[in-house]
C-alpha cells in the first residue's frame, strides 16, 4: 500500500516545530549533557529544515524562470 504524499512545506514545518520543541527542552534546564544533546539536535534539525526551505524556494525560482 502506497503512503501518502507529503509535501516538502509540511516536511519543512514539522522539522521547524521539531526544533523549536527540542530548543524549548534545552532552555527548561535538563543537565549539561542533556542540555548539550537537546541544543546540538535542535541545531541539526533546524539545519534540515533550512535545506528543505532553500529546496522550495529554488523550485520557485525555476518555476518563475520557465
């Protein structure tokens, strides 16, 4: 059975709600290592997110030049 289609809009809002989640944990005070691993996956994801982001801005760039 075929998954549905996700948009890379969606993908790109999740990942950045994901983030921002992962951002708010490291700021509620876990330990230091917790704190280190909460902020670098936060860092990461919001990378994702940003190139997913670059992605669809770019289709667009492609689509107006068409």
């Amino acid at each position: 059975m075929p998954m549905p289609q996700v948009s890379d809009i969606a993908v790109y809002q999740k990942l950045s709600e994901i983030a921002d989640e992962l951002d708010e944990l490291a700021r509620q005070g876990a330990s230091l290592v917790g704190e280190a691993a909460l902020i670098t996956a936060g860092r990461t994801v919001r990378g994702m997110a940003n190139a997913v982001y670059k992605r669809i801005m770019s289709d667009q760039d492609q689509d107006l030049d068409s």
